[in-house]
C-alpha cells in the first residue's frame, strides 16, 4: 500500500513536471523491492530493480539540465516519429519476451503476458517521462487499460484503485503537458523580434 501510494504520488509530480517525480519513483520502487522480498517474490524483486534504475536515469537526465525549458521548468514535447516506432517496437519486442520469460518460469509471474504488457508498458512510459514526451502519457492511459481490470478481477482492490486514480491524472496530465507543449511549439515558432530595427 505504501509502495504503490508513493507511485501515486510519483506520477502527481509528474504531472507538475516536478524533479521530484524521479525519487518518488525510486523510493516506491526501493519499498515494492522489500515488499516482494518479504514475500519470497523474485519476479517482482526484479521488476522493481529494473525501474529503480529507470528511475534514477530519469532523475539524472532532469538534473542535467538537457531537458529544461527557457523558463527553467521541464520541457515537453510530442515525440518524432522515429521515436514513436522506437518506442512501439521496444514496447512490443519487450513485451514478447518478457511475456515468454515469465511463461518460461512460472515463479516469475502468477499471469505472465498481462504482467508482462504492465511492466514492459511502465518502463516505456518512463522513458518517454524522462525525455519529455508527451506521449509518456499515452504509455501510461495504455497500461491502465488492462491494469484497472487486472487488478479487480485478481482480487487487489487496493491495487485497482490506485490504478483507477492513475487514470485520472493520467488523463488530467495528458490534457496539462498536450497544452505545455502546444505553447513551447509556438513560442519557438515566433520570430525573434530583439535587436529588429524599430
């Protein structure tokens, strides 16, 4: 509950484009890793290693100052299609063998090709975060169309209803940073007027 709280919280920040978000991310993960240990869960130990990591990439790009705007905050931006069919292929490529993995070895995962879509789709979506992309949004709207039910049908209210809350900021940050970027866009587009002769 914690853990997947400070995912919730993670996600908030996200949406403000706040460099919060990034160790929001890695303490849920770091609380979910105990969690999965405890319960002897070495797929989920896994799992929450690898966004860990994600997560402090992430953090290091936002601090490195690649990704700010000229008024200091976060810049977004929709991604190029180059990056769309990266992120697409990645997505389904990964899917496809994490899926299989999990299938390989059942003590990885209790419903291995969902929960492989979920993970694979949460690790997209955080790169696209880290990068600004506004389709991060899209990634995560994706991961809670098949997490919400998932999750219900499993038994894991608490789980599901994280999930339905995700899908509300969710959408409330894909209107916030579509918007973001409309406004960068068009101030880019705007000639620079300083030094024109009056």
């Amino acid at each position: 509950m914690v853990g997947n709280t400070v995912g919730l919280i993670a996600l908030a920040l996200g949406w403000r484009r706040s460099i919060w978000t990034w160790p929001a991310q890695f303490l849920s993960g770091v609380i979910l890793v105990g969690a999965y240990a405890s319960a002897h869960l070495s797929g989920g130990v896994g799992k929450q290693l690898l966004v860990i990591g994600v997560a402090l990439w992430g953090w290091r790009l936002w601090t490195s100052g690649k990704q700010q705007a000229q008024d200091g905050s976060i810049a977004v931006r929709f991604a190029t299609w180059k990056e769309r069919g990266i992120l697409l292929g990645g997505t389904a490529v990964g899917t496809l063998a994490v899926g299989a993995l999990f299938s390989a070895v059942p003590d990885l995962s209790w419903n291995p090709w969902p929960d492989a879509y979920i993970f694979v789709g949460t690790l997209a979506a955080m790169v696209a975060q880290a990068r600004g992309l506004v389709e991060f949004w899209f990634a995560w709207l994706l991961v809670d169309v098949v997490g919400v039910p998932l999750a219900f049908s499993s038994g894991l209210a608490f789980s599901g209803l994280v999930y339905v809350i995700y899908l509300a900021l969710v959408l409330w940050g894909m209107r916030d940073w579509w918007l973001r970027s409309r406004t960068v866009s068009s101030q880019a587009s705007q000639p620079d007027m300083e030094g024109a002769p009056a």
